[in-house]
C-alpha cells in the first residue's frame, strides 16, 4: 500500500509543481467566475420577467366572470441550476396560455396568437452568440488540463529514461498505472472543487438565487459526474501516453482527439441531423389542413346534435317571453374565432336581455358541445403535436449521435441533472397539457359546461376562488439520477474500459 | 536565408504526425461542410424556390392591387417583401436560422363599424407599415456552431497552434537553437522563416481542401456561383491566410516566450478556448444585461397604450357618449374635409407604429452591434464577422437588407404620391382610400425592390486582422530578440 501511496504522492507532486498546473488552475478558476457572473445575471434577468408574467396574470384572474372565457396560465420557472448549465432554459415557449378550445402546440412557423409564447424576451438576435456556463468551460478546458497532465506520464517518463529506472524497483506494474492515474486525478480534484465552490459562492451570492438543499445535493452531484468526465480524459492521455513512443506524439494526438472530441463532433452531428433529418413526414402546412377538417367535422356533429334536440340551430334552443320574439334575432349574438387556418375554434355567446330568456334547453346543449368541443380540441392537440414529435424525434437521433463522444455525454448528463436539458422543456409543455386537463376536471366537477354562468353572469359570476394553479415540479435528486444515469453509466463504462486498456497496455509494455 | 530556414522548416514539418492528422482533417471537414451545405435539407435550391414563388406571389398581388387602383394599392402596400437566399452560407452560417427571410409590407385586413344616428357606417383598411417577423419564434433548438468555413478557420487557429509551439521552445530544449544561431543569420531572419515555415504548411493544404470543397459544390450544381462569388471567395480565402498567420505569429510569440514546449502549448491552447468560444460568447450573453433593452411584450404594451390614447382622441368605433366622435363623418371623395381627419388618424396610427416597430428593432440591432464591436477584440471573432461580411450572412445581412426595406417604403409612398398628382379627380389625401385616386396604374409602373449588397463594412475587419498581424509580429519579434537561447 506505502508503495501506491508513493508512486501517487510523486505524480501529484510532479504535476502540482509545474507551471500548468498554476496556469490551469487560474485559468480554469476565472474562466467559471466570469461564466457565473454572466449566467447569474441572466438568471436574474429570466426570473425577473417570470416574476412580471406572473404578477400580471393575477388581476386578470379577478377578471374573469365566466366560465367559458376562462385563460390561466402556465409559466415556466426559471431554473437557478441554469447558472451552471442553461441548457434549454432560454429556448421555446415560457407561457402557455390554456384556452378550452384550443390545443396546446408548437408549430415552427408564425401563426399568431400562439398558446406557447416566449415572454420577456427582448433580443431575439443575440441568441447568435454561444452561450457559455460552467459546463461549458469544464467540458472543454478541464478536458485539455487532464489531457495534459496525462500526455507525458509514462512516455515523458521513458523519453528522460526514469521509467527504467522505476520499473527496476519492486514496484508492481499494476501499482504504477494506478498510482499514475490516482496522482493525477488528486491533482485535477482541487481544480475542478475549488472552481465548482467558487461557482457556488458567486452564486449564492446573488440576493435572488436561492438555493435550498435539493439544489445544493444537485450540485454535489454534478461535481462527481464532472470528475468521471475529468477521469475519462485523463485516463484516454494516459492510455495514449502508454502506446506512443515519444511524449510529442502523445501530445499531438491527444490534441487531436481532445479537439475532435470537445468541439468537432457534435457540432458535425447536430448539424448532419438537422439537415439529413431521419424522420421527415409531411410538412407543417399539411398537419394544419387537416386541422382544420377535424374542427368541421366538430362542426357536423354539434349540428347534428342540435337537429336531433329538435332545432334549426342554437338560438333556437331558447326560448324567450312572449311578445319579445320579433327582436330576437337582436339578442341572440354568436361570436367566434376560427383561428389561422382553423388551427381552433373558440365559440362565446352573448345575450341580451337575458332576463327574459328561458336558457335551460341552450345549457344542455351547451353541456354536451363544450365537452365535446374540448375532446375534439384534444383530437387537433395530437395532429399539431406531430411536427414537435418528430423535431423531437429528429433531436433524439443528433444527441444520439453525439453520445459517441464522452464530452458530449458528460454535457447530456449533467443537463438531465440540472433539469435544464430538452427534456426538461418538453416536461414543461406536458406538464401544461395536463394541467389543461385539470381545468376541465374541475370545470366539470362545477358542472360549469350546464351551468348558465358559462355564458351569462346575470345570476352571479362564476367562482373562480379554487382554481387549480399551475405548479412547476422541481426534480428531485433521484428523479434526476434517473434522468441521468444512462448517460452517468457511459462515462462509467468509458472510464473502466479506458482504465483496463491503460492497465493491460502497461503490462505488456515494452521498454525497449 | 530566410527561405533557406523556411525550406527546412517545411521539410521538416512534412514529416510530422501533426502534418499528417491536418491532411486528413481538413479535407475531411470541408468534404463533409461542402456536402452538408449542397446535398442537405433547407439547403440553397430549396431557398431559391421559395424565393421565386414570393417574388412572383409578390408580383401578382402588385398587379391585382394596381388594377384595382391606386387607391387599393396604395392602402394594402407593396407586399411581402423577401430576402435574396445567399449562396455563401456554407462559408459563412451566422446564425441563418435566425435570420428572418423576410419582411412584410402589407395589410390585407379590413375594419368596420355599423353607423346609427350621426354616426356614419364605414369601412376602412389601415393603412400598412413595414413590419419585421421573427424567424422560427418556437424554436426550442438550442444554437450550435455550424460546420461552415468559420467554423474550420477557428480550428485552423489551434492547427496553427500546433505547428508553433515548440517551433523556438522546442529548439532550445534539443540546443539546436544555439546551433543555428552560431550561424550569422540575424534573430529577425530566424523567426521569420520559422514563421513562414508554419505558415506554408498549413496554408497548402487548407487550400487544397477548399478546392476540394468548392469542387464539390461546383460540381453538385446546386448552388450556382456568379463570378462576383468566385471573388468573394478569394477575399475569404485571403481572411484564413490573415487568421491563421496571427496564430502563427502568436505561437511564436509564445514559444519563444516560455521556457518549456509544454507551458507554451497550455498557454496558446487556453489563449485559443478564450478568444473562440469563452470571450465572444461572454460578451454576447453579456451585452444584454449591460445595455438592456425593453422587452418584445413591454414594447407592444406601450405601443397598445399609446395606440389608446390615439383612439380615445379619434374614436373611430364609438359616436356615443359625451365626447363626440371627430371622425364621425365618414370618409368620402364628396368629403374633403372628413377625408382629411381620416387621413390624419390613419398617419398618427401608422406613425406610431412604424416608430414601435422600427425602434425596437434598430434597438436589437444597436446591442448585437455593441456585442460585435466589444467581440472583435478577438482575431477569431473579427475573422467570424469579416467572413459574414464577405458572405452577407448573419445580422449585417439582414441589417443591409432592413435598410434597404426603409428605403423601399419611402420609394413606394413616394410612387402613389406622385401618381396621385397625376389623377385631377383625385382629393389628393394620403393615406385615405377616398382621398387617393381610384383609376388603376400600369403594375409595371410600380417600384420593385432591388437588393444591393455592399461589402464596405468587412474593411473595417479586415484592417483589424492585419493589425492584429502586426501587433502579433512585434511582440513575437521582440520577444525572440530578448529571449535566451538556452
């Protein structure tokens, strides 16, 4: 054990005392203070026009008297682990608006008066500019300080011939390598703790991030996976090291790999998926035709319906004082919107004179079209949700793509542990789905659909006190691991496999 | 002597790993950069149709309006007005996805109001304004680098990188550098051949890749080059030669430096990382919450709330009340004084929104430029913009094209004014339908938008890259003058 201790302490101390180590390290610390700098005040500034969103929303709530014109909210809250990694976090929609009739999609093209809009976005342009966090600058500078820690601890060794001289002691091969790889990660962890803590500390430092222990154990365990991902490089320089023969060799291909693995290939794949895409159907336009047939045939059956109660049409369905009856067609008002390309269809009624009109065969009718119109809104939902699907799809085969490099690995999982990832984002979306479905719930739970406050508030506005509100989940840390483990297990099984490589190549090494 | 050190250096370049991993490199990269960009989705062929069917969509809907008269014409506006589609994305991406392909100078829409009492009934179309959608505003694609030449040109700084960092450390720690230096070559000549040595050897086969590349396109034949792209080119190729001799000179500059290869290429290598990804993306990010600007929906509430006190001062929908309506007339070719506060509510209200527009925009356009100007203190930055420059990709593109839609709408305003004049029947009040002449105009008569590129602005980057070359030089030279050669 004296022996591996020593082998460890001599590789740490060869390390820490060379000038790459200082550079590295100082580098690597102001690099993360000015990205959570950066990141923090756009954390701020996310929070800021959430806070506002929300706010805003609030005296609307009082506003509303009837059922039918109903439009709570879902907002997506900022999330403080953004600062270390943005993610997804200032892409796509933060506000979907539930509408009954309308379904909750995203459609790439502009349609006006969308259900799921960015709020608060100021500058569209400057999303032309990367975005860095301190994910960004771990996957990328932490990569190249293990790789050149890594590159010259045994072909340096053999190049100045003190391999010889180490390898004619009773250390053990095995001792050697494992010493090597446990010396130069002890001298990689205070670079990769001390920048994570000083992240933190200029973090928490902001009065609006508030991070509570579910955060800070989501931090904890970003840093363990951003050590396998440092021990994923160091053990590919160390592998490398032990099959050149001279420590340029090592260094050169290692670079190469380093700038192949880091910045070429992910970039490559995103953008061969995103113009090769897999999975290509029909375009946009076509999901909006037919659309726009579901919404007749919606049509039809309400008609239908309508006939079969016994009515030429709707208004016919109430039934005024006599000698009242000449006006009607004054009283009785129908307004619509048939939204682009009959994307959806929102119906409201307005009667004068309210107080004579006999409503009770309208609400029944009413009872069975609105559920109705929401079952066949959830129908439309499932067309318009193809192009985002397959968008998805097409996303899931780049990141695919891209798990062939292990810093591209490293950058998934800690963005499914952070929360902030693609994922995350289309959580949002089907969280507000089914939030819309909650509404309904409770909707029919009021029997709102029968209810004469659904169009009138003659008798008194609708009681809205108990409306459900939109809760934002936060993930735990285990349903983060969950989200994160594949991703945590390839870097494993990169580092095992690195590891036995370097350790049977050391082995069979041959001095000569 | 300084081809002689030059030859060597060459020489001895050719038969290194490093040399060999860029010939397999580069070609591959602008192999596959050449292939992503002619043969991909989205790609140029696909953009050129659109285009066409907008531009003949455009025509006709010029052509319906005009014989419908002026009037119509004038009230519904030129059209949707779209983007030339840029050949040179495949050198130079910027952000084209974020790019709007268009904007738009029409209304089709139409208002009305039922009259009672002495409130006339009217119908009107508002007038149009230009306005500018946003490209893709769902998005939830997070923006990646493109493997455009860019892209390339910031791996050929760290290629340079590898070809200088032990060029002068190197020499020292083998005691060859004494050696050459025993020789009555002056320390000037030295750097500069080793200098050129480097240079050469990344600039060959950088060129061969790029035929290669243009080779492929050229031959895929869908993406047509006119001879004015052949030169645009060429200056880009001219830009990588400026990049990658800045990196050459700034790897010398650290080698000779540093004592130790090693602490030269960590210092080169982070130097790389920060000016091509952590700096101009810092800035980017950076530049938002330093010069804020009001957000798209705190915009609209203010345009909503200024549009509010137009109508409460007009009333164009409601003669009841108290305060009567001053536009309670309807507008009328007997009536020219009625026509006249129509035509001054429908100026205020364009006014309005054309300053709401307009503002908000020529503000986002002021942060990315601030961010651009702050970002060009990096070479790999200024080369990114030099080559958007070249290419007229990204926001100076689309901001040479906005300016171009400015002057667009003055020209066709300008068009039915003086048409107008022409018209003796005509009351001669712009932008009132009643107000304008009814006879149609000859479609061909009206103005159609041109777009003119202009390439002024990549002067300015240009003359940054050469002093950044400069710069570079003199402290790679003074620093060799004054280093030790042991």
């Amino acid at each position: 054990m004296s022996t591996l201790w020593l082998v460890i302490q001599r590789e740490f101390v060869s390390n820490v005392l060379t000038a790459r180590f200082m550079i590295g390290f100082m580098v690597c610390l102001l690099s993360t203070a000015v990205a959570v700098f950066v990141q923090v005040d756009d954390y701020e500034k996310r929070l800021a026009s959430y806070n506002a969103a929300v706010r805003e929303a609030e005296p609307e709530t009082q506003e509303w008297d009837l059922y039918y014109n109903i439009r709570p909210q879902a907002h997506r809250k900022p999330n403080p682990l953004g600062i270390f990694n943005v993610g997804a976090e200032n892409f796509g929609a933060n506000t979907v608006t539930i509408e009954l009739a309308k379904p909750v999609f995203e459609l790439t093209f502009p349609i006006g008066d969308e259900p799921a809009q960015k709020r608060g976005s100021d500058n569209p342009f400057l999303a032309m500019f990367l975005t860095i966090d301190v994910v960004f600058i771990f996957k990328i500078v932490l990569s190249a300080l293990a790789i050149l820690f890594a590159f010259n601890a045994v072909s340096g060794e053999r190049e100045d011939g003190t391999l010889k001289l180490v390898l004619s002691n009773a250390i053990p091969r095995d001792m050697i390598v494992l010493g090597k790889y446990l010396g130069g990660m002890l001298s990689l962890f205070p670079i990769v703790l001390i920048s994570l803590i000083v992240a933190l500390v200029i973090a928490l430092s902001s009065p609006v991030t508030a991070f509570d222990g579910n955060h800070i154990s989501h931090v904890v365990l970003i840093f363990a996976v951003s050590l396998l991902y440092v021990s994923t490089w160091y053990l590919l320089g160390l592998l490398l090291s032990i099959w050149t023969k001279t420590p340029a060799t090592t260094l050169i291909l290692s670079m190469f790999v380093w700038v192949m693995l880091t910045i070429v290939h992910s970039n490559m794949a995103t953008i061969v998926v995103e113009k090769f895409p897999p999975y290509q159907s029909k375009p946009e336009a076509a999901f909006v035709q037919s659309a726009a047939d579901v919404w007749d045939q919606f049509r039809k059956e309400r008609d239908t319906y309508v006939k079969q109660r016994g009515y030429e049409s709707l208004k016919d369905s109430i039934s005024w004082e006599l000698g009242t009856r000449s006006e009607k067609t004054n009283r009785f008002l129908t307004f619509y919107s048939y939204g682009i390309d009959g994307l959806y269809l929102i119906e409201g009624y307005i009667l004068r004179d309210i107080d004579k009109a006999d409503t009770s065969i309208f609400q029944e009718i009413l009872g069975y079209q609105e559920p109705l119109r929401i079952a066949y809104a959830d129908k439309v939902e499932e067309i318009l949700n193809k192009p985002a699907e397959e968008r998805e799809r097409n996303a899931k085969f780049a990141d695919a793509l891209s798990r062939i490099s292990f810093a591209d690995v490293y950058h998934f999982a800690v963005g499914a542990i952070a929360g902030t990832d693609r994922q995350s984002y289309n959580n949002f979306i089907q969280d507000s789905r089914a939030y819309k479905r909650r509404i309904v719930e409770y909707l029919k739970d009021k029997n709102a659909f029968t209810s004469r406050t659904w169009f009138s508030n003659d008798q008194g506005a609708a009681d809205l006190t108990d409306l459900p509100v939109f809760q934002d989940r936060q993930l735990s840390l285990s349903e983060s691991l969950s989200r994160a483990y594949i991703d945590i297990f390839i870097l494993l099984a990169w580092n095992i496999a690195l590891f036995m490589s370097a350790y049977v190549s050391f082995l069979r090494y041959n001095l000569g | 002597m300084i081809w002689q050190i030059a030859f060597k250096e060459i020489y001895h370049n050719l038969t290194t790993l490093r040399f060999a991993l860029i010939l397999i490199v580069l070609p591959v990269l602008f192999v596959a950069n050449s292939f992503i960009y002619s043969f991909g989705g989205y790609g140029y062929t696909a953009q050129v149709d659109t285009y066409n069917q907008q531009v003949t969509q455009n025509r006709n809907h010029i052509g319906d309006y005009a014989n419908k008269g002026l009037a119509e014409l004038a009230l519904v506006g030129p059209g949707e007005i779209p983007k030339l589609p840029n050949p040179l994305t495949f050198c130079a991406d910027g952000a084209d996805k974020l790019i709007p392909r268009s904007v738009k100078m029409q209304n089709v829409g139409m208002l009305g109001r039922a009259g009672y009492d002495e409130f006339e009934g009217y119908q009107w179309r508002p007038p149009w304004i230009l306005e500018y959608p946003l490209q893709n505003k769902s998005g939830s694609v997070v923006q990646r680098i493109k493997v455009d030449w860019v892209f390339i040109g910031i791996l050929m700084g760290f290629f340079a990188i590898l070809f200088t960092f032990d060029a002068i450390a190197g020499e020292r720690a083998r005691g060859t550098l004494s050696l050459m230096m025993s020789n009555t070559v002056s320390r000037g000549q030295v750097l500069l051949g080793k200098y050129l040595g480097a240079f050469v050897t990344l600039m060959v086969p950088l060129i061969i890749s790029i035929l290669i590349n243009l080779l492929i396109i050229h031959l895929s034949g869908n993406i047509p080059f006119a001879p004015e792209h052949w030169l645009r080119i060429l200056g880009m190729v001219g830009l990588f030669a400026l990049l990658v001799s800045i990196f050459t000179f700034l790897g010398l500059f650290f080698s000779s430096r540093v004592s130790n290869a090693i602490t030269s290429l960590v210092w080169l290598l982070l130097t790389w990382v920060f000016l091509a990804f952590v700096f101009p993306s810092l800035l980017g990010t950076f530049v938002g919450n330093l010069n804020p600007i009001p957000s798209v929906d705190e915009v609209l509430r203010q345009q909503y709330a200024q549009l509010g006190q137009l109508y409460d001062e007009y009333r164009p929908f409601d003669g009841s009340g108290d305060i009567p309506s001053k536009l309670s007339k309807a507008a009328s070719a007997e009536d020219p004084e009625a026509t006249r506060l129509w035509a001054a509510f429908f100026t205020k209200e364009v006014e309005t929104k054309t300053r709401f527009a307009d503002g908000h925009i020529d503000q986002q356009f002021r942060q990315v430029l601030l961010a651009r100007d702050l970002t060009q203190i990096s070479p790999i930055a200024t080369f990114q913009y030099a080559m958007e420059g070249l290419a007229n990709t990204g926001i100076v593109g689309y901001m040479n094209f906005v300016k171009q839609a400015r002057r667009y709408r003055q020209t066709f305003i300008d068009f039915i004014k003086t048409e107008d004049q022409g018209d003796s029947e005509s009351l001669h009040i712009y932008p009132v339908k009643e107000g304008l002449s009814q006879s149609p105009v000859d479609p061909d008569a009206v103005p159609v938008f041109g777009e003119q590129i202009s390439y002024w602005s990549v002067l300015t980057q240009v003359m940054f890259l050469v002093l950044f070359n400069l710069l570079f030089f003199i402290i790679a030279q003074i620093s060799f003058l004054k280093s030790d050669l042991k």
